[in-house]
C-alpha cells in the first residue's frame, strides 16, 4: 500500500515504517453521537480532523431521546423520530409533563452530523495521548490536539444504568399505554418486583412508524439490576396488562455507566467520558450536542477544551447531580415512586434546571431545595445523608 498521501489524503510512512498521519489540527477518537458531533462542528469551522473509529459507518442502535428543547438550534428540523408532546409519568398517581420529549431518528442524525471535509480512518486506537493516537495496526497519528470521545466502558465500581427492551407494533402495546399513549416513567408494581427488591419502571415511548419501544429500566444501581432480571420483570408487567407481544421481535439491551471513570487523565475527552452524562437519568446526548461548539471555539482560541467544559458553576452543578445521585442509589426502594411524584410537583421550570442546565448553580439549588422541602420525612432524610456523604 502506498501511505504517500497529500494532506487531503494524510498518509505517509514514518521512519520506522509505521503509516503516519500528520498535523492535522485535531483528532477525535470515537464516532458514536458525541465525537462525531465534534468532528463535524469542527470540520465545519475550518479545523482539519481526523477522526477514527473501528467502524465508522456502522450505524447506531441504541435509543437516543432528549427533551426537545435542550436541542441546539443548528441541528436543525428532521432529526427526531417522534415527538410527545405532553409525556405521562405514573408515580403514586399519572400525571403529564408540560415538556416536550422526542426520540431522535439515528439515521437522520448520521446524517445530518455529516462528515464531509473530515480525514476518517478505520481502526482501533492501542494508544491515546495529548497529542498522538496510536492505532492497533501500528498507525500514527499526531495531532494539534486529541480529544478522547469513545464514551464510557461497564464497570462494577460505577453507579450503571441498565434496561431490556421490545419494539412492538402499536397495536400490541395498547393495553400497556392506555389513555397516556406513552409512559416516560411507570413506576407502578405490576412487575412481579417485591416491595423491598430494587426499583425498575416501564418506558414506553413511541417511535414515530407505529411501533413502540417498551423497556423495563433500572435507572440507576451499583450494579444496576441484571438484564435477565429486567427481561422477567417486563415479561411479568406486559402479562399482567394483556400485552401479547408477536414473535420476532426487536430486542434492546441496555448498560451504561452514569458516572465517568474516577482514574485521571491528561487527554482532552469530550462526551459521556467527559462527564456530560447525568448521573441521574443517564442522558448525555443533548447536552453533548449543546456543548460541542464552546469546545470548537476552545480548540480554535487555543483554549483548554476541559476548562470551557466546566467552570465553576458547571463543576457546582455535577457536584450537586452526584449528591442526587447517592440519594437515589440509597432511596427505600418502596418510596421511589413518592420521590418522583415530589419530582414531578415541582413546576416545570425547576424540573428544567434540575434535569437540563448543567451550569445553572442557582437553578439546581432552587430545585433540590424546593424537593427537600416538599418530600416526605422519610425521604427528606435519606437526601440530607446523601449530603454528607457527597461522593
């Protein structure tokens, strides 16, 4: 193979005969939502990116969803699958939210985050440093800067989320939506779970060519509940409701960390290995794509990535969120659902903060506070020794 590429083409070989790839202005390691978000906001903004992935047109199979206005503006119409105007909880009793929820189309958001103009090498990264990435294949590349985007790795020390999922079609998955026609959160114990065992809900979303995904989530645990267990729970609960489900269904898995690994490192990240997950929800992607243009602009001012990611009132913000996060993981499992019907009494603009405005410090404070207040004393314990013991 013949590695003498122009920079457009950007192969060369190295002294020691290795392929080499040099001088572009940035690299990004990972193409799932986030690095590719960031590749092509900064390709768009006249960097020269690299970016790498061992298969980087494979498409995406996870569930992604946002509230539709965390959204940035540039990413324009068409990128949502389905929309729900006013989703439905059902804590002690259903209620909707005055918010409105979208479930984004991969395909179209793969396509929308193009990367036309973005150097993309097919491989898998042996070695990440501040400024080179070397590949299995013996690669290298070397870069102005490297940002580590491959999000984050199961592991038993950090707080997961885990869930099993079916894609029914609709008229299947009427008898578990009822009038609601979608449940953001269910928690109602019609899923054989015992009043003492970890809590789990239903997630019951449509998505938008009449077809519904219903999933029975841990939302977080250390671990979270195994899969199998969550695939009996949610075999109980559709039982229970006169859901048959037809054969051959779509399954969904999922595992993820809600918090990032605690080892330090040198190399810029950006995504959930960056620490834009929500410790407690589990969701990274909108956040991400609101953030991926303060790291362009870092990137291209010079400017540390990691500082414009988090100044203070970011840093007060995670603070706060992992406090929630210890709450949750220690709450009574039979007084979830009247923390979440706490929750969801608060107005909306609260929820907003707490769920949505990573750097909003007041916000988040007015928010935990307002819950603190308003919670049963039980519960109003179990959140003041999670303060204390701040993770």
């Amino acid at each position: 193979m013949d590695h003498r590429r122009d920079r457009a083409g950007g192969r060369r070989p190295a002294r020691d005969g290795r392929a080499l790839i040099s001088q572009p202005d940035l690299a990004v390691v990972g193409l799932g939502p986030a690095g590719r978000a960031l590749a092509h906001r900064a390709a768009r903004a006249g960097l020269d990116v690299v970016a790498v992935d061992p298969h980087p047109d494979r498409p995406w199979t996870p569930t992604y969803a946002a509230w539709v206005d965390e959204l940035p503006h540039w990413l324009g119409p068409g990128v949502l699958r389905a929309t729900v105007a006013r989703p439905h909880v059902w804590t002690t009793r259903p209620r909707a939210l005055d918010r409105a929820y979208g479930v984004l189309d991969n395909r179209a958001l793969h396509r929308r985050l193009d990367l036309a103009g973005v150097r993309v090498v097919g491989g898998f990264a042996a070695a990440v440093g501040t400024r080179v990435v070397l590949l299995r294949d013996g690669t290298e590349i070397r870069a102005g800067r490297v940002i580590d985007a491959r999000g984050l790795s199961p592991d038993p020390a950090l707080a997961e989320q885990t869930a099993f999922g079916i894609v029914v079609p609709a008229s299947a998955a009427a008898p578990a939506m009822g009038e609601a026609g979608c449940w953001f959160m269910d928690w109602r114990r019609d899923n054989a779970a015992a009043p003492d065992d970890p809590p789990s809900f239903l997630y019951a979303m449509p998505l938008g060519d009449d077809t519904v995904l219903l999933e029975e989530t841990c939302l977080v645990g250390r671990p979270g509940l195994p899969l199998d267990e969550l695939r009996c729970r949610l075999d109980a609960r559709l039982r229970t409701r006169g859901v048959e489900p037809p054969a051959n269904l779509e399954v969904e898995r999922v595992r993820f960390p809600v918090e990032p690994h605690r080892a330090r490192s040198d190399v810029a990240a950006f995504g959930a290995r960056a620490g834009l997950i929500h410790p407690g929800t589990g969701y990274s992607v909108a956040a991400t794509l609101s953030a991926v243009d303060d790291v362009v602009g870092a990137l291209i001012s010079g400017s540390d990535p990691a500082k414009v990611l988090w100044p203070w009132p970011a840093r007060i913000v995670r603070s706060l969120r992992n406090v929630g996060l210890s709450a949750l993981l220690d709450l009574d499992p039979a007084r979830t659902p009247e923390f979440f019907d706490a929750f969801f009494s608060l107005p909306v603009e609260r929820q907003r903060a707490y769920l949505s405005r990573r750097a909003d410090a007041p916000g988040t404070i007015g928010a935990m506070w307002h819950l603190f207040r308003t919670v049963p004393p039980p519960i109003r314990r179990t959140l003041a020794m999670a303060g204390v013991r701040r993770p």
